[in-house]
C-alpha cells in the first residue's frame, strides 16, 4: 500500500468517503446527458467540482458525526444477542 501513517486514517477515509459520494451524486445528476461522450465529459467535471466542494465539508464534519453516532448508541451487552 501507500505507507500512509496511521494517525491520518481519518483525513483518508474522508478522501475516500467524499470522493465516491461525490462520483455517484453526479453521475446520477448527468444521467440526462444525451449521448455517452456528452455524459462522461459533464460527469467527470460535474465530479470535480462537487469533490473540491465536499472534501473540506467531509473532513470537517466527520469528528463531529462519528461523536454524535456514538451518543445515538450504546455499547452492546457481552452475552446476549
């Protein structure tokens, strides 16, 4: 793999996480497109800019979310499903 260092796991999988929602999110918005050729183009800068947008929401807000999932839930109890 990359080699990245551990301690930056959480801007990664925000990297990840932004850029695949962000892929699906155009792809369904250029759908209209008419044409194969015209859906790739608009698609891939329609991905580009809504990417450059998320990221920083993404990485900003994950802290925030992953702390308030964890007041939503509980820790399971040991022995019973």
């Amino acid at each position: 793999m990359l080699g990245i260092p551990r301690r930056y796991s959480n801007f990664v999988f925000g990297v990840i996480q932004s850029g695949l929602t962000s892929l699906i999110a155009a792809g369904i918005a250029s759908f209209p497109a008419t044409g194969a050729t015209v859906f790739l183009a608009h698609w891939m800068v329609s991905w580009l800019i809504a990417w450059a947008a998320m990221l920083p929401i993404v990485l900003l807000a994950a802290p925030a979310i992953r702390a308030f999932s964890l007041r939503l839930t509980r820790e399971e109890s040991g022995g019973q499903a």
